[in-house]
C-alpha cells in the first residue's frame, strides 16, 4: 500500500475541517478525492504533505509513519504534492523553476530529469528560458506538475489541477496524468472537475462537509444515481 491515512480530524482554529477521514491508496492507483468547494479536499492533501497536522490518526507512506515528518523530508521520501493554484516562482525561469524542485536530488543527474521533464511537457522545452510569470495557466499547471517530478515522486498529489483551464488544456491536463500513471507514479487526485477525474480514476472518495461519504470504485461512483445528480450533472 502506498498511502494510507487512519483517523485524521483537522482544524483551522475552532472550526473542524477533516472529521475522522480514512482512506488509502494502493502502489499504481489513481484515486480521486471528489467533493464541492469546502468538502475538505485540499486540507487532506495538505495534512497528508505535512503542512497540516491531525490531531488524532495516522498517516502512514510507503510503509513508514509520516505523522511528525516536516514537509521537506516527506518529497525526499517520494511524496510530492502540487498545491491548488500551481505556485510556481512567478520570477524565475521556466529552467530555473525545474532546477528548484532538484533539492532533495543529486545535482549530478538534475540535467537528466530535466530532460524527462521536456520529453514529457514539450511546451515547456519551448518556454525553458521564458519566465513562470508570463506563461499561460495551462503552462504554469505543467511548470508545477514538472518540478513536482524533478523529486522522482513515487506518489503525486495533484490539487485541482484543471482550474481555470479551457476546455482543451483540460484534456491535454488529464492525458499528462494518466500518461503519468503509466509511467509508474501513483496519483492522488483533488479534482472539481468530477466527470474528467472519474474517467481516468481507479477509485473515488465522495467528501462532503469534512467527513467521506461514499467510496467505491470510480465506475461505480459514475452511475450512482446520488453522485450523478450531485456532481455529475445528472
């Protein structure tokens, strides 16, 4: 098993973000988190990453608690997380952005990965010297998926990454993931986009108000009647 988290509950303050969420991800698997704007999703992604902090449960990864590890020594172990909104440093280069997800690795091979990279985004190679700041969303999105692979993930996190996207770049956004998949990552994926992450997910996890309310695999979910109604327009 890849992931698996027992128990977490979450605050901000008084208020009770993540109530008692357990799920797990297998080594291979895509599984989406699905649920609307304030179900949760993002803070499980960040509790997972450790930028958050439960106050009961486990998080185990790869075989190893994670509970207590600090952000950095969670991607050395091969957790790499993509937050919503793509971060990347709007100043810096499309090459430098790469050279800066290099930390936990050896300079030695970072021109290899950086290679990779290209072979796997093409558009970025064509911006490679352009700064972060002037790409379109679409290419920021991959800057950010780009850089989380200069870490050699074994799992990637991916916060909605079709947000703000047309249509088109949305598509080309989930054939990257699901290319990703085959390559050998793992992918836990938060995702509005419900429909799009359903397709190429191997399982699903409903959230609503903080608590997960439904689990199944991914074709299932897409043809319960409560799902397709709430979240899959019809």
């Amino acid at each position: 098993m890849m992931l698996k988290v027992s128990d977490i509950n979450v605050y901000y303050g008084s208020i009770h973000a993540i109530k008692d969420i357990t799920f797990e991800v297998n080594d291979g698997e895509v599984v989406t988190l699905i649920g609307a704007n304030g179900a949760g999703k993002s803070t499980i992604l960040k509790t997972v990453s450790g930028l958050l902090r439960s106050k009961t449960g486990s998080i185990e990864f790869d075989g190893h608690n994670i509970d207590h590890t600090a952000s950095h020594t969670i991607v050395k172990q091969g957790l790499a997380h993509v937050p919503e909104g793509r971060r990347v440093f709007l100043q810096m280069s499309v090459q430098e952005n790469l050279e800066m997800g290099n930390y936990t690795q050896s300079n030695v091979t970072m021109g290899a990965r950086i290679e990779q990279v290209y072979e796997q985004f093409p558009r970025l190679l064509e911006r490679r010297k352009q700064v972060a700041g002037t790409l379109s969303g679409g290419e920021q999105q991959m800057l950010a998926m780009g850089r989380a692979l200069m870490s050699q993930p074994k799992l990637l996190m991916l916060d909605e990454p079709s947000m703000g996207l047309a249509p088109l770049l949305v598509e080309q956004i989930f054939d990257i993931i699901q290319n990703l998949n085959k390559a050998g990552v793992t992918i836990l994926l938060v995702e509005q986009n419900a429909h799009m992450a359903l397709n190429i997910a191997d399982r699903a996890y409903v959230l609503e108000t903080g608590k997960i309310i439904l689990s199944d695999s991914a074709k299932a979910l897409q043809a319960n009647d409560a799902v397709r109604k709430a979240y899959l327009g019809g």
